[in-house]
C-alpha cells in the first residue's frame, strides 16, 4: 500500500482541503472570542489530532499552550476503558482547557479522558472536534465546536489512519468499501 497514491483504495474527496480550512479558520475565529484574555491550554489526542490542532492552533490569535496524551484501548467489550500510554506533562488545575479531536465517533474515548481531566480540577473543560460521526455516538459527548458532522463510513485523511497509512492526506477520503473487503479477504 502507498499512501502517496490513494487510488483504488478510496474515492473522491468528502472534504477538500480548501474546505477544510475555511472551517478551521471560522472554528479559530470562534475559540478568539470565547477565551480572550483567559489561559487557553489546547490538549490533544495523539496521533489523529495532530494535525488539526497544528492548523487550528496557528490561526487562533490568543495565547495557548500546547500538551499532548496519548491512549491505548483496551479492545471491544473494554466499554470505553482507556489505557494512558502517555500522559500531559503539565498540571492543567485552574486552566481553561480545550481538548482537540480529530473525530468522535462511539465517544467512549472522550468519554473517558474528559472524566479523568475533569478530576484534575481545570477552569473549564470543553471540547473541539473536526469530524462528528454523531450516527455512532454511543455516550454522550458535550462538544462546544464541531467542525463538520460526518456519515458513517471510515474516512481517511488529515489525521485519520487506516493501518497507519494515509494519515498526511490533505484532503478526507472515503475509503472505498469494495477494497475494505478484499483486504479483509
Ligand atoms: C480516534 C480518534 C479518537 C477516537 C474516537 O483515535 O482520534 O481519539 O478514535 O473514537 P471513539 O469516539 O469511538 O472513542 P484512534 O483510536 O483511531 O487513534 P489515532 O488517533 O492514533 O488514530
């Protein structure tokens, strides 16, 4: 598999680059004027979110600090239990945190991690998420912003994986479900 050359392993664009950060530049415009003057702490869920967060973060105008945590899943039938396989470096007690998603989907990592964060005492806990496969919401996630709301297909592409692979993408593919099944074989 090359993850230079999508072709055959997914269709067109559902989400053209341009598109992209027009969104992330109205979601930046929105974070500016909702933490003006506050102690905006962006975290992140490695690896997916990567890359929203490094677009979004370069647009917003307010001072944020950057951390990062990293999860593990326990497997199907864990219900949403999480393994952390790193951790943020920092305390987050008495900041306004945001976490960053690249997409939710179950919720039951979100879930998780928002609980654990909660317990740290921050300011404020709330949450971006580019993508929202709502369809699949099995807790409920309160997300302040939501870039687009997406259908349930497993999508590729600026940030999110299949097996590792396409994860530079600019551009969010659908992955093309006759391919899903041969590779399953
Ligand atoms: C993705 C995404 C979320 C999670 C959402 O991460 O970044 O963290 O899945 O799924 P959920 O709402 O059903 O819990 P993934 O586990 O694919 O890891 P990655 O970010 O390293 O690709």
């Amino acid at each position: 598999m090359n993850p230079s050359s999508p072709s055959g392993a997914v269709g067109p664009p559902l989400l053209r680059s341009d598109d992209i950060v027009d969104r992330v530049s109205a979601l930046a415009a929105q974070i500016d004027s909702d933490y003006a003057g506050r102690d905006l702490r962006l975290v992140t869920v490695l690896k997916g979110g990567l890359f929203f967060l490094a677009d979004l973060c370069r647009r917003v105008q307010v001072d944020v600090k950057l951390d990062f945590m990293a999860v593990s899943s326990y497997g199907p039938g864990s219900t949403g239990s999480v393994r952390i396989t790193k951790d943020l470096d920092d305390s987050i007690a008495g900041a306004d945190v945001l976490v960053i998603e690249d997409i939710i989907d179950t919720g039951l990592t979100l879930n998780y991690i928002l609980k654990m964060l909660r317990a740290r005492g921050p300011a404020s806990l709330e949450v971006c998420t580019l993508l929202d496969k709502d369809v699949r919401r099995i807790v409920d996630i309160p997300v302040r912003y939501t870039g687009f709301g997406v259908p349930d297909r497993f999508l590729v592409g600026y940030g999110l994986d299949y097996r590792g692979h396409y994860r530079n993408l600019r551009e969010i593919y659908t992955m093309d479900e006759e391919y899903l099944r041969t590779i399953a074989g």
